[in-house]
C-alpha cells in the first residue's frame, strides 16, 4: 500500500494551485502529491487552477498527465467554469489535452451554455470554432442561444444565431 503524501505537501499543492505558482505546485507534485489529487470539497488541482485562470500550473499539471475531464464533486469539468469565466487561454489548453468541448454538468448545461450565459462572446467564438454543438439543450430543454436570450447577453446570443 503506498503512503500518502504529508500534509504539508497537500497543503502546499492546493494553495500553490490556488495562488498560481507553478515552482511550488512543481514541488508538492514531485514530493509525491498526485496529479489527480482533489480537496475535501471535491476540486480537483487542474480545476482549481483552471479556474484561477493559472496558465502555467494548468498547463504543468496537464504535462503530468491531469486529466482534462476530472469532474468536482458536483459533477462539473474544469471547462465549464473557465467557459463560465471567459478564459479562453485555459480553455484552449483544456481542449487541446482533450477535454470534451460539450461535457455537460448535472443540469445538462454545456461550457458553450456557460459562455452563453454570461455573455463570454470571444469564449463563444473559441468553443464554436472548436466544435461545440450549438444545438444541444440542457435539462430545461434550452440551447445555447435561448440561454444567452434568457440571461441578456446579446453578444452572445448574437454570435449564436449567425
């Protein structure tokens, strides 16, 4: 059976994640913290940097082979929240180690719904163009455009429905 890591190793990766330092996240990771590591709330590393919009430590814990898919323990994948943000730089990186473009949270509401929703219009641009389904619905039975309608995001909905 292997030893987990010390908690002083764990504490540093969640708080280096959160704070965005990369050396430091490095560290706790080589100190034997694994990639997939997830807080008492669920979080995943990659989600947590995701969605601080922390570039280098997304991109150090993809290297290390974090799963780009890994759902928090309300189901949701570190994409919906940086399509929810706007940070397209994230979101490319996501896509690009394979993240499902229309993985949808336990509402049925895709990351391209989340850009809709709060108006992220270059996100918008970025997950169309990378293939999300404009025509998916959520459990409501919404699509992308009618969510953007719903919320007032016209630049949204406008993209949506070119």
């Amino acid at each position: 059976m292997d030893t987990p890591p010390p908690a002083n190793l764990l504490e540093l990766a969640i708080q280096s994640t959160r704070s965005g330092d990369a050396e430091a996240l490095a560290r706790a990771l080589d100190g034997g913290v694994p990639v997939a590591f997830t807080t008492a709330r669920g979080d995943s590393l990659l989600l947590l940097a995701a969605y601080h919009g922390h570039a280098p430590c997304v991109r150090l814990l993809l290297d290390r082979g974090a799963d780009p898919d890994q759902r928090d323990a309300n189901g949701q994948a570190p994409l919906a929240g940086v399509a929810y943000k706007g940070l397209t730089e994230v979101a490319t990186m996501l896509l690009d180690a394979g993240a499902a473009i229309d993985a949808a949270g336990p509402d049925g509401r895709t990351p391209l719904m989340m850009a809709a929703a709060f108006n992220r219009a270059e996100m918008v641009r970025l997950l169309l163009a990378r293939g999300a389904r404009r025509d998916a619905r959520d459990a409501a039975g919404l699509d992308a455009a009618s969510i953007a309608h719903a919320m007032g995001a016209p630049e949204a909905e406008a993209i949506l429905r070119e």
